[in-house]
C-alpha cells in the first residue's frame, strides 16, 4: 500500500477541527495487470459513489481519538477478517462521531489472480458468518441465486420459458455489471480490441466468483459462531 501525501492530513483534519472522533479515508486500486484493473473497477467504489453518512472505515484507511479504542476495546481479538467494521459499529453504538475524509487515499494493489480473489473473498464472508455481520445481505444473496438456479432448471424442462427467464437473466446480469462497466471503460482507453474484451468478459465472472466464494465462506464461519456463542459486537 502507498499513501496519498496528503494522506495524515486530510484524515486528522474533522479530528483536529472536533467533528468526529473517528475518521474513515478513502482507497483507490493502483493496478500493475489488466486483470487487478478489471478486479478493481468490478470490486471497488469510487469515491463519489459512497454516501458519507453510512461509510464504515476500513482499517486500511482510518484515524481516531484514543478514547474511542479505550472506551470500544479496539479490535476484537478473536476475529480474523472484519475486525475493522467490528470496531467501526462498535463505536457507534458507543455514541462516537463519525467523519468521511474522500481525499485521504490509500493506494493498493487488488489480488493478482482470480483464485486469490476468491480466497479473500472466502475469508471476508468466513469473518462476516462468525461475527454475525449482514445476514440479510448474504441472505439475499442466497435468494438470488436459489430461484436463478430454479428458473433455469425450468427453463431447460419447458422450452416456452427460456425466452422469458433468458430476458429476465440479460437483465439482471446488464444490472448487476452496468457499474463495472461504466469504472472499468474509460481505463481501457488505448487497450488493443483483444484485451478489452477481454477485460469486459472478465466483469460478470469476477462477480461470480465472489458471490460464489461468500455463499461457500459464510455458513462456514457461522458454524464457527453457534459453536463459541459469539454475538455481532462480542470483544
């Protein structure tokens, strides 16, 4: 990772004024391959697509008072991955005010290879499962997939239904990577034909893989959860 020279000022600033007493930067994906271009145009926000009042600071990317971390306890100790957001919503509840900073960057490189990607995104889900983090986000997700699985199954039994779940399936998927699509496009500029297709292909199995990879990671670290009997804000 590499910081933004104006990185600690920009992070300290709604600390030093009395704003906030936690502060979340900003991270920006600083490619070295067409793919961690792609991956990081699918994967990751820009800064103006983030509503500032609902952020939660990653740990890559965070300042704040030391009475926050005397008062939460810090990081939880116990987990793996997500012990950043754990800390994050922990301060919330605690009553502690939170800042946005979009011009405290930290640069990054994203994971190499779709096989590293999915394995981080196997862990996030896993930390996700046993802190008891959105389970009506990875619900959905569940949902999602069960009756897109249902409808095909369907589809292939009785001919008069693909067309209308081959439609519904278009739509869902131009949804699903219109965002991508729109990040990742201006950084193809002056690509050779090939490699951009090459790198639109890529979007909608990025997505895949990282869904599949939080349905698999994620029951795995509930199981872990029910067997320790922690809670979402356990320390």
């Amino acid at each position: 990772m590499l910081l933004d020279p104006h990185w600690l000022a920009a992070i300290i600033a709604p600390l030093e004024d009395g704003s906030a007493d936690l502060v979340g930067g900003f991270f920006r994906p600083a490619p070295r391959s067409l793919f961690e271009t792609t991956l990081g145009a699918t994967n990751y926000r820009d800064a103006g697509e983030i509503d500032p009042s609902g952020f939660l600071p990653f740990g890559k990317s965070i300042a704040f008072r030391k009475e926050v971390w005397r008062r939460v306890g810090g990081f939880p100790e116990w987990a793996s991955h997500c012990e950043d957001l754990l800390f994050d919503l922990a301060a919330e509840r605690a009553g502690f005010r939170r800042a946005f900073a979009p011009q405290a960057i930290v640069h990054f490189r994203p994971r190499s290879s779709l096989a590293a990607f999915a394995r981080q995104y196997y862990l996030y889900a896993r930390g996700d499962g046993r802190a008891g983090l959105w389970p009506k986000r990875h619900a959905a997700r569940y949902a999602v997939y069960g009756i897109g699985t249902l409808l095909l199954g369907l589809a292939l039994r009785l001919p008069r239904l693909r067309l209308p779940v081959g439609m519904l399936a278009g739509i869902g998927l131009i949804g699903y990577t219109r965002v991508p699509y729109r990040r990742l496009w201006p950084q193809l500029a002056g690509e050779a034909p090939l490699r951009r297709g090459y790198a639109l292909a890529l979007v909608p199995l990025i997505r895949l893989v990282g869904d599949l990879a939080k349905m698999v990671g994620y029951p795995v670290g509930r199981r872990t959860r029910r067997s320790i009997g922690f809670d979402m804000y356990a320390k």
